[in-house]
C-alpha cells in the first residue's frame, strides 16, 4: 500500500497535468498571434526572479555555493529545460494540442528507462506490466506522429514542413522532459531544494530567446492587452504547475513521474473542444482512449487488493 507521501506525490502531479493541459490549449491559440521567444521571454523572466529571489534570500551565499559546486548538472539542466519547453512551445505552434500533449509525454515511460539504465545511471525498478505499456505506448506515438505528418489531425492548415518542425520539436520536448526529471533527481538528492532548482534552470533559455530577439528584430515592448494575458499565463499555467511538479520529482520516482504525466494529454484533449480553432481528430482521441485503458491496467496492478494476493 502506498504511503501518504507517494499518494501527495501522485496528487501534485495530476493537478500539474490538468492546469498544463490548459496551458497548453490556450498557449497554442495565442501563440498564433505572438511570437514565441517573447512568449518564452516574459513568461521564464518572471518564474526566474520569483525562484531565484527567494533562493537568494533564504540561503544567501549558499546558494551561490551550490550552483558552483554542481555546475556541470547545472548546465545540463539547463539544456534539458531548452529541450523541454522550447520544443514544446514551438510544436504547439504547428500541430494539434492534444498531439502535443500526448507524444511529448508518452514517449516519457519508455525514455526513462532507457536513459536511466544506460546514461545517467539513475536507478529504476518497472515491473513487467510498467515495461509493457512503456513500449506499447512509444509505438502507438510513433504512429500518431505519421499521421500527423500525413495531415491527419486537427489542424490541416499547415504545411508538410511545419509539420515535420513541429513533431522533431515535440519530440525534443518529450527526451528534454525526462532528462529534467531524471536530472532535478539527482539535484534533489544532493539537497538542492525545489526553488533553488526552479531559480537557475531557465538561464539558458532566456539567453537564446533574447538573442534571437536581438538578432531577429523582434520588439520587446508588448501593449497592456497582451502583458496581461502573458502575465496571467505565466502565473497560473507556468509558475504554480511546475512547482507543483519540482516537488512531485523529489517524492516520487522518475518512471512513476513518466507515468503519471500520461494524463495530460487526456486533460488535453477533454478541453481541446473549447477550441472552435481546431477539430478534434479521431487518431487523438483513440491515442487518450488506449493511454486511459493502460493506466486503469496499471493502477488496478498496483491496487492493495492484487498485492496481498
């Protein structure tokens, strides 16, 4: 049976599932009219001060400390963050929320297991029924995305280019998504607390985007409709949501964290229809479909009742 930690864990994480699934619906509309880097820009700015500003205050030096003392961590998960959101911002702008959803998710069970073993030597335990549905899952998503690619979703205003930027995007999203837990794992373990995380892991990001800014010409200036948007965006689908995740990474363990993030795209597709922008495609709904059916499988294996037998 399962502790009360695990079940907090468990309980953090569905509620960072369905407030992301709405960011994800709405950020995929307003990235229609926004450019992304300024999107990134305002929104990673924000979450940067907050985290690093109370990181500061409470350890003061310490916190210098450990950011030079972990630097090469520090970097990577900063690279992994690039991957992670920078994919994922970029495919909502091309393919369907609800795809978006679910491939930078659902690949996560089978990732994890591979990188941990053979990589960052991150231990993990998955019974067989959890190695299953991992695998049985990446297949699934590798055909989606060829439909996907072939225009068969809800969105079929894009060309066969974008399309094919979008899933290379969103697949970077879901190998960044795991390297972060497994690398924020490892923070943790060294005592990094979810804040001093939260503080330094967007650096990267925020150099890239205002370069490109630069480079690009893009206005930094944004009129008091969009900041507002942005600005609540930033707080309510951003901020709170991956503080909500930082500490199920320190409770739970990575694959259990794959596995849990599998009902984001559910969320995702169930308010995807308040979108009169796009259509729901079949192929999207018959991917949630089997992703419920598997984790109704894997919580009835993990049930009380079928341990004690």
């Amino acid at each position: 049976m399962m502790n009360s930690n695990a079940i907090t864990g468990l309980v953090l994480s569905a509620i960072f599932c369905c407030i992301s699934a709405a960011f994800d619906v709405f950020v995929a509309n307003l990235l229609q009219d926004l450019n992304p880097a300024i999107f990134i820009l305002y929104c990673f700015v924000l979450s940067t001060l907050l985290f690093s500003a109370y990181s500061l205050t409470k350890h003061k030096f310490g916190y210098m400390k450990k950011i030079r003392v972990d630097i090469s961590l520090v970097i990577f998960v900063n690279m992994a963050v690039l991957l992670n959101w920078g994919g994922l911002i970029m495919a909502l702008k091309y393919l369907e929320p609800a795809i978006v959803g679910i491939a930078s998710v659902a690949c996560g069970p089978a990732i994890t297991i591979i990188l941990s073993r053979l990589f960052l030597r991150v231990p993990t335990k998955p019974t067989r029924l959890e190695k299953t549905i991992a695998w049985v899952i990446l297949v699934g998503v590798a055909l989606m995305l060829g439909n996907a690619y072939l225009g068969k979703s809800g969105m079929t205003a894009t060309s066969q280019a974008e399309r094919v930027i979008g899933i290379i995007c969103v697949l970077c999203s879901a190998i960044g998504t795991v390297i972060y837990t497994l690398l924020s794992k490892q923070l943790d373990n060294k005592g990094w607390g979810s804040y001093d995380i939260l503080g330094m892991r967007n650096i990267l990001m925020l150099l890239l985007a205002t370069l490109y800014c630069h480079y690009n010409g893009v206005s930094l200036v944004l009129d008091w409709q969009w900041l507002l948007v942005v600005l609540i965006l930033s707080v309510i689908g951003h901020i709170v949501p991956i503080v909500l995740m930082q500490r199920s990474i320190s409770i739970l363990d990575p694959l259990h964290i794959s596995l849990m993030l599998l009902l984001l795209p559910v969320f995702t597709l169930a308010l995807q229809f308040l979108d009169p922008r796009i259509a729901v495609a079949r192929e999207s709904i018959s991917a949630v479909v089997i992703i419920l059916v598997l984790l109704c499988l894997l919580a009835i294996s993990k049930s009380p009742a079928q341990h004690s037998r």
